[in-house]
C-alpha cells in the first residue's frame, strides 16, 4: 500500500519554499505521494507542478478541484502541464464542491451537481489522452479546433473524483480511474463506496478503480490524545454541516467527524491503517497531520514512511 499526506490546508496557506522544503520531508520520510487542496488561494495544479517537479520521485495531485466554475478544456491544459513538469507523477482529482461555496464565490446555482460532472469527465478523458475533445451537452460544450495536447504529458493524468453518494461513485466508476473519499471511515468504504464504485467500474468495462482515502490523523502520546482530539472537533466540525459528509460520518458508524480522525500512538495508527486497507483502501493519504504541532508531524510522517516501505 502506498501512503501520502496532504501539504497544508485551506485554512493554512504556506509560502511556496516552505511547501517545497515540506515536501522534501515528506520523500525523505518514505511518504509516497503529497497532495493539496483547491481554494480560493494558491492554483493546486501549479502548486503541485512546482513541488513535483521541485522534489523528484514524489508523486503529486490535487483533492479536489470543485467542477463547477471551471472548464474541462482548462482543467486538461492544467493537468497536463503539470504532468510534464513532474515527469509522470501529477493526479487529477476533482470534486462536487458544496452550494455555499459554489453561489457565494462564483455567483453560479448549484444545480444537477452529479450531471455536470459526468459531463465534465465526458468531455475531459479524451482531452488528457488525445488532446482532442468534441463534446456537445446540457450543461457544456468542450471542442477542440487544434490539438489540446501537451508535449511530454504521459502517461495520460489519472483522474480522481471525491466521489462518496450513490449517484456520484456510479460516474466515477464509469468515467474515473478512481476516488478520493474523505472523512468515510472503513466501515463506510467497505459497506457502501467501495461495493458502489466498484460494479460501476466492472458494468462499464473499466479497471478496478483507485481507492485513495483521505484521512484525518496524527501520531500523539497517550496524554495527548484529549487535547489533540478536542484540536480536531475544531477543525473539523465545518464537515458536519455539508450534508454530503453528514450522511459518510453517519455510515461510518460515528456521530462528529473527529470520531474519525486517528489519532494516538504509533502502534494505534498503524492499526487503523490496516483497517482502511481491509476496507478496500488502495492508498492511505493523511490529513490534518499538523494537528499535534511539528513533533507529532514527523513522527506521523516516518511513521508512514515505514509503512509504505513495508508495502
């Protein structure tokens, strides 16, 4: 299993040379992959070309970029350009985004989410294995009078989607090559998104799709557990108001997403890495690993350096 983390948040925007210089430490920790988050800030795609680039052999990619105020024509030249720069190493994931941030910040009605984004992967699979696209829907149109290809972008990007609901894992399924689901717990994966997006993948010929779990979670001594928790019910309580994430928490068996961020020794981490891989997670990205400051960071990331060389 390979394991990754997450480089700052969107509520923590670092200077450029401090991700660089993080994610440095993340390779050198054994991570194998880091990935960022789409705001109104710092442009993910180009953060992560920067930083992949900036960082040979460490795999890149964004979760997520919400689909609605952006364009599959732009989304590719995006993606493309950053696998050239990184050599191979960049992953598109893309998201439904929410309705407040969807109508405050772009002005635009958060209508047939899930119709959108089948349109949208639709239109952007040829674009990132052709360069070509003639795309002609309900909700866009994404034609291509020359080649939208971009010299040394191979393999073709792989795309993810932060897919979770029934309606959502179904296209992702059908369309991705993946999903990257946050705050769902094993049970959750293993009784309701795995199963989902799986028999969508197998119905439309596809290959058994990418699990990528995003988790919260943080390394921390047994007298620090209590206040690390508390730090994450903070943090993370802006989840329990989207109904999206509600609904996974409660399949997960828990009450408040902090239920779900692991945290504790090495030895309870490593547990419950196994039981996101017995859930059918293929890959382990951790988040919110700055819960316990500096110290309880380095020892979350060795900690799963020496996991993911252990495969």
């Amino acid at each position: 299993m390979t394991l990754g983390a997450t480089l700052g948040s969107t509520s923590r925007q670092l200077p450029i040379d401090d991700t660089v210089r993080l994610a440095r430490e993340a390779y050198d920790a054994g991570l194998h992959s880091a990935w960022f988050g789409q705001s109104f800030a710092y442009d993910s795609p180009a953060l992560a070309a920067i930083v992949g680039r900036e960082v040979p052999g460490l795999h890149v990619g964004t979760a997520a970029i919400p689909v609605f105020g952006r364009h599959p024509l732009l989304a590719s030249s995006q993606a493309q350009t950053a696998q050239a720069a990184t050599g191979g190493r960049y992953h598109l994931g893309l998201a439904l985004g929410t309705r407040h941030l969807t109508e405050t910040g772009f002005g635009l009605p958060y209508r047939r989410p899930v119709g959108l984004l089948r349109e949208f992967l639709t239109a952007l699979r040829p674009l990132l294995e052709t360069g070509e696209a003639d795309f002609h829907g309900e909700f866009l149109t994404a034609t291509t009078p020359y080649s939208a290809a971009v010299p040394g972008a191979q393999p073709p990007v792989p795309v993810l989607v932060a897919a979770m609901g029934p309606q959502a894992l179904r296209v992702s399924g059908e369309l991705a090559d993946g999903i990257l689901p946050f705050l769902a717990g094993p049970r959750a994966l293993a009784e309701h998104i795995v199963p989902a997006v799986t028999a969508a993948a197998a119905a439309a010929g596809r290959p058994a799709p990418r699990i990528v779990a995003l988790v919260p979670g943080v390394v921390a001594a047994r007298s620090e557990v209590d206040a690390v928790r508390r730090s994450a019910a903070e943090a993370l309580a802006l989840y329990e108001r989207i109904p999206s994430y509600e609904r996974v928490i409660g399949l997960s068996g828990a009450d408040r997403a902090a239920d779900l961020a692991v945290i504790g020794d090495e030895e309870a981490v490593a547990a419950e890495v196994r039981r996101y891989r017995e859930a059918g997670a293929t890959e382990v990205v951790f988040t919110a690993t700055e819960l316990n400051g500096e110290g309880g960071r380095r020892r979350t990331w060795n900690l799963l350096g020496q996991l993911s060389r252990q495969g």
